[in-house]
C-alpha cells in the first residue's frame, strides 16, 4: 500500500476516534510558520503567506465537517503594523483579497456564520477596514457559527481598551466600582459578542511555545496545544491530532 493509501487509512481512524468524544466549541489559533515555511522551501516570502491564505480557506471546510462552531484566528499582530516594508503591505493586500472572497463565500450565509474583526482595526488600511465593515455588516445577525479574525490585535491593547470602557461608565454614572466584576470585564473585551468567549484549545504552529500575548483573558483555562508544523503545510490530520490531544487532557477549569 502507498503512502497516500496509509495516510487515508490513519484519517478515517483518527476521525472516527475523535467523533466519540466532546470536541472543542471554540478554538482559536495563532497562524505560524509561514515565512520560515518560505525559507525552507527556497521560495519567497509572499509565497509562504499566499500558501498559509489557502490553508485558512481549508481549515473552514474541516471545522465545518467536525461541527466546530466557534473559530479565532490570530492574522495579524498590533506590533507587525510598525512595520513599513514590502512584506506588510503584500500582508494587507493578500488579507483584503481573501475577505472579499469570503465576503462572497456561500458557506458563510449555509453555516450562518458571523465574521467580526478582533483588534484595533482602526489603524489598518482604508481599504481593508471597508471590506471588514462589509462583512460584519453582512453576517451581523448570523448566530450559529462565528469566524473571529484578530487583525491588529495585541493582547494587552485588548486589556487596556476594556479598562478604558470600564473607566468611561464609572465616569458618566452608569457603573459603580463596587459593581466590577468578571462579568464587567468579559462584556468590555473585544470577544464579548460570543455566545462563549474563552477558546476550549489554542493551537500554534511552527514550534513556538507561547502565546505573544493572544487572548490573555480569555485563555486562562484553555487547553494549549503545540505543534511542530508550520502552518502552511497545515493538513486536517494536523487538526484532528491537535483535538485528540484537547480530548485526552483532565480539564477541571480551575474546580
């Protein structure tokens, strides 16, 4: 049997193994690898970051097969955008290519799947910030699936903008100190539109074992997985390995 026949083999087992148990609701992931993907290959950069938009395309298909509601993407960090060069200008212009293809993707409208941007979106590109507004604008009713892309997004900018909230409904009178709970803080974050803010598993590829600052709140009882794959040679089977792992971890959620 050749490898491809192997392959199938060991695909269908795994999927049929993880069906049997819970699966994660939300995952969320931190897209690595995809210049170092580039460089092993002998390719260029933009190569790694167009082949890594495919595999984006792909991990939709595969999280709509296993009935994976939630999905958080980590595209772009706030501190790449200090950046003035060619790579992130290419970075802008692939990403707003991608969501305009969305925009008119039909599984997005058949999963009734709401896409919002995480992040300070406003300091991104004219161009860009239209085609995310057109999106969200289009899928805003949509509660069955949510697609989150976290797109100038820092972590700690997240925190500071909810203690920003926070702090102007304690000044207009229509939140008292006192009142400030865990409650207050997840409706002040950039994920509070979510039936269920926390991701059960964070994954990231490439190797990298931290999180830079993703989801600071929002992680404090996921499950991390990571994975010596750069994420352009992502495959399902990569995914499913990754949720067979969430599956066998003991999560007591802090009890």
């Amino acid at each position: 049997m050749n490898l491809s026949g192997l392959y199938s083999i060991y695909s269908n087992k795994l999927e049929k193994e993880i069906r049997n148990d819970s699966l994660p609701n939300h995952i969320a992931i931190i897209l690595d690898g995809n210049r170092r993907w580039a460089r092993r290959n002998l390719v260029v950069k933009e190569n790694g970051h167009f082949q890594g938009a495919d595999t984006v395309e792909n991990l939709l298909d595969w999280c709509e097969e296993l009935g994976i509601k939630i999905i958080t993407l980590y595209v772009l960090s706030a501190e790449n955008l200090a950046r003035d060069d060619e790579e992130i200008h290419y970075l802008y212009e692939l990403i707003n290519a991608r969501l305009e293809k969305l925009y008119h993707d039909p599984r997005i409208h058949r999963n009734r799947m709401r896409v919002k941007a995480i992040g300070r979106v406003e300091l991104l590109p004219q161009s860009l910030k239209e085609t995310l507004k057109k999106l969200e604008d289009v899928t805003k009713d949509y509660d069955t699936h949510y697609l989150n892309v976290a797109i100038a997004y820092g972590g700690q900018n997240e925190l500071v903008d909810a203690v920003k909230k926070i702090a102007t409904k304690i000044k207009d009178g229509s939140l008292d100190v006192d009142s400030i709970n865990k409650e207050v803080i997840e409706s002040s974050l950039y994920t509070s539109h979510l039936p269920q803010s926390s991701p059960d598993m964070i994954l990231r590829t490439s190797g990298e074992k931290r999180l830079s600052g993703f989801l600071i709140w929002q992680s404090a009882y996921s499950e991390l997985v990571f994975m010596d794959v750069f994420w352009p040679e992502f495959r399902k089977i990569d995914l499913m390995r990754a949720i067979r792992t969430f599956q066998k971890r003991a999560r007591r959620l802090g009890k």
